[in-house]
C-alpha cells in the first residue's frame, strides 16, 4: 500500500512537472513571438520609409542635383591634406550644412503636399509587410491597417477589421522621421497567436502527451497487476482453507468409521457392520466428487474439454437433477417444482455436463436458501433453442457480487461463518459449460427476496 501511495506521488509529480515545463515553454514562444512581431514592424517601418526616400530621389531633379553637389563636397574634404583642412575644412563643412538643409526642406515640401497612399502605395506595404514576415517566419494571416491622426482608417488588407485594428496592440508610426508630428500610424494585429505557438510546438507537445499517457497507463498496468495478485493471493488462501475444511470432514469421518469397524465388539454386528460401510462409501464418493470438481476447472483452464454431443432431454435431465436434491429440500421442510411450457426439450449436448450444470444451480438454490427452500424450475421455449430458470426465494445476491459469482475460486461473503459448503467452483464450471455449448447464462437477483438463474441453450450448438 505504501509503495502504491509512493508510486502515485512520484506519478503526480512527474505529471505536474511536465505539464508546468510545457506550460513555461508555451510562455516563453509567445514572448519570442511577441518580440519577433515587434522588431518585424519596425523593420517593416524602415523599409517603408526607405522606399519612400529612393522614390523621391529618382522623381526630383533638384534633389539630384543636392545630392550631388553633396557628395563632391564630401570627396573634396577627404582630399584635403592636414593644412589644407585647417584652412578650408571649416567652409566645406557650412556648405554640407547648407545643402543638407535644403534637401530636407525640399523633401518636407514635398511631403507636405502628398497623401499616405501617394506616398506609401497600399500594394507596396502589402509587399513589405508579406516579405518581411515571411522572412521572419511569423504567421501569415494577419491584418493591418493605416490609420491618420484623426483614427480615420487610410487603407487596410482587412477594412471589416477597422474596429479591432484601432484597439490593436501592435501600433507604430508609419513616418517616424518627420519632424512635425507623424501624419499616419500603422496598426498591426496577428490573431490566434497561441494557435500559431502551439502550432509550432505540435511535435513537441505530441510527444510529451505520448509519453505522460504511456506513463499512466504502464502505472495503471502494473497497479492493475499487483492488485490482482494480492487478490488472487487472497482467494488462493480462501480455496486453500476451504478446501482443507471440506476434505477434513470426510477423511474424519472415514477414520471414526474404521476405528469402529477395528473394534470387535462393534462389528460383530453386522447392521452395524454395513452402516458403518456405508457411510465410508458414502464419504468416499463425497471425496471423490470434491477431487472431480478441482479437476474438472483445470481441464477447463487448460481448454482440453471436448463435449460428446447426444440428443438430450432436458426435461428428463431436469426431474432427475430434481430428485436427487429433493431429498435435502424436504429435509429442511421445503419444496421444489417444475415448470414445463416448451414443446420441444430435446436438445444436442453433453449430457453429463449439462446434468451437472442443472444439480450445481438446484444445489446452491438449496444451500443459499434461509430456513424452508423455496424453488421453481421453468422451461421455455425461445427462438431456435430453450431457456431454463431457477427461481428460489433465498438470500439474493447483491448488485456488486453478481459481477463476480461466476470468476473462478469466488465465494460470495458469508463472515466468519462456513455453513455454506464449496470451493467457489461451482458457477464458473456453470457458466463455462454453457458457453461450450454456445448459450449463455444471466442472473438477476435482489438481496433477502431470491434469485433467478436464466439458462438459453440452442438446439444445436452450431445455430448460434
């Protein structure tokens, strides 16, 4: 028990520690994922702007024209000796200033007087945004949008989105580098970003599933075997001790009856004589039906049992079985009757078997009967075969051992009381014999009322 309770802790453990690794990797893609997302804007921003400057270089002579007096400055300075620079360094530089000055104010002029979309097209972003993503690797069913300052939505790949875009956590100004306020900003949403890191981390996540599963299913193997152990172990210990009793009562009485039979003065008599003969035949074959029993389930474990197949009259089968218990019945003031409703009771079985089937239930309606027995058999006829019930109104059986009277060595409780004689052979032999003969065996039953025993056999074996 304790290596049981040991073992489920180590179990829950390692469970817990798998589940808070996965969770924390989970975490940890989305922050990745988060910052990637970031960075990608950022760098899709730039790309943007860069687009923006080389379109207005190649669109502008004037800018041209800056651009190159610029860079003949800039050669003339780096061919400047040390002298030199000293002495004309000074206005080389004022005149950069100059120019650069101006192409700034020759590109806020121009900006000035154009719209977002004349100056980043909506199918250029669409391309930068696609390119940098995939790139990236990031997901690719996002949606953006280009709002003005006032909110009002400039364009988008998603125009039904306008309402989650403008409450979107991913926003950046499209114009970072204007010296006035921005006059747009980009606003960025990837939905179903969990998804996407799950999505990522299929295999992964597959494989730990795989092994937390196999894990609690090789616990719940080795718990389920040590569990049947003990409880073979214990219903081991219950045939042994039954068995022990039952054997002991016979073999004593055997022994009683020849230490009379030694005594002189005892057999002389020869009434005497034969009773006490008697009763040793009588508990011979009381031994030797117990012996039969034990081996009867071994031949069926190791399934070497061949029915021998003969026309059989349930019927007779049934009153004979009958006779043969009546005699207890009426010993403890009880009854026992038979019900004959089918028209055909001639089926093809094993005699033998199907005759210790029938005396087996007849003897436990017997056994589990308190004070009088009470017992009815029925005889039905049903589709293609018969149904035998074997009604008493004894003890019942309880809901939970119903599903176990008819295991092997299954006794149903009785307490420290052993007034019930067996070995817990008898119902699995039952139902076992009836499943060679391709029929079934149901047992319905309440506690303190009675129970019924329902037998379906077919006519012939191979019908069914």
């Amino acid at each position: 028990m304790i290596l049981t309770v040991l073992s489920a802790i180590a179990l829950i453990g390692l469970i817990a520690i798998q589940a808070f690794w996965i969770t924390s990797t989970v975490h940890q893609r989305e922050k990745q994922l988060d910052t990637a997302i970031k960075k990608s804007l950022i760098s899709i921003v730039h790309q943007a702007n860069k687009f923006e400057a080389v379109s207005r270089l190649n669109s502008n002579k004037r800018m041209h024209q800056l651009f190159h007096s610029l860079n003949e400055l800039s050669a003339i300075n780096k061919g400047l000796d040390t002298t030199s620079v000293l002495f004309n360094g000074l206005n080389i530089i004022e005149g950069q200033n100059k120019i650069m000055e101006e192409i700034v104010h020759e590109m806020f002029a121009q900006n000035s007087f154009k719209s977002v979309p004349e100056r980043i097209p909506k199918p250029v972003l669409d391309s930068i945004i696609y390119v940098v993503f995939h790139n990236n690797g990031l997901p690719e069913n996002y949606y953006y949008g280009v709002f003005d300052r006032g909110n009002r939505l400039v364009y988008s790949n998603a125009p039904d989105k306008e309402k989650e875009l403008l409450s979107a956590v991913y926003k950046l100004n499209l114009f970072p580098n204007e010296y006035r306020t921005s006059p747009a900003y980009l606003a960025f949403v990837v939905p179903h970003q969990r998804a996407y890191v799950f999505k990522s981390l299929r295999k992964l996540l597959v494989l730990s599933i795989l092994f937390i599963v196999i894990i609690i299913v090789t616990f719940y193997y080795t718990f389920s075997i040590i569990y049947r152990q003990k409880k073979l172990s214990i219903i081991k210990n219950d045939f042994i001790n039954n068995m022990t009793h039952e054997l002991k009562t016979p073999i004593a009485t055997i022994s009683l009856a020849c230490e009379a039979l030694k005594d002189e003065d005892l057999s002389k008599s020869r009434e005497t004589r034969d009773r006490f003969v008697t009763i040793i035949d009588e508990e011979n074959k009381r031994l030797g039906g117990l012996v039969e029993n034990v081996l009867q389930s071994a031949v069926l474990d190791r399934g070497e049992l061949k029915l021998k197949l003969e026309d059989v009259n349930l019927n007779d089968v049934i009153e004979s079985a009958v006779k043969n218990v009546k005699i207890q019945v009426e010993k403890k003031g009880g009854v026992i009757e038979v019900q004959n409703n089918a028209k055909n009771t001639v089926i093809l079985a094993d005699k033998i078997h199907i005759t210790n089937v029938i005396y087996n239930l007849l003897d436990n309606a017997t056994k589990y009967s308190n004070g009088s027995p009470d017992i009815k058999v029925v005889i039905n006829d049903i589709p293609n075969g018969i149904e035998i019930k074997v009604k008493d109104k004894g003890i019942g059986i309880t809901k939970e051992n119903q599903r176990k009277i008819f295991d092997k060595l299954y006794r149903v409780p009785t307490g420290d009381l052993h007034n019930v004689k067996g070995f817990g052979l008898g119902l699995s032999y039952v139902k076992a014999i009836i499943e060679k003969h391709k029929g079934r065996i149901l047992v319905n039953s309440t506690p303190g009322k009675g129970t019924v025993f329902t037998i379906q056999l077919p006519l012939k074996p191979n019908e069914i």
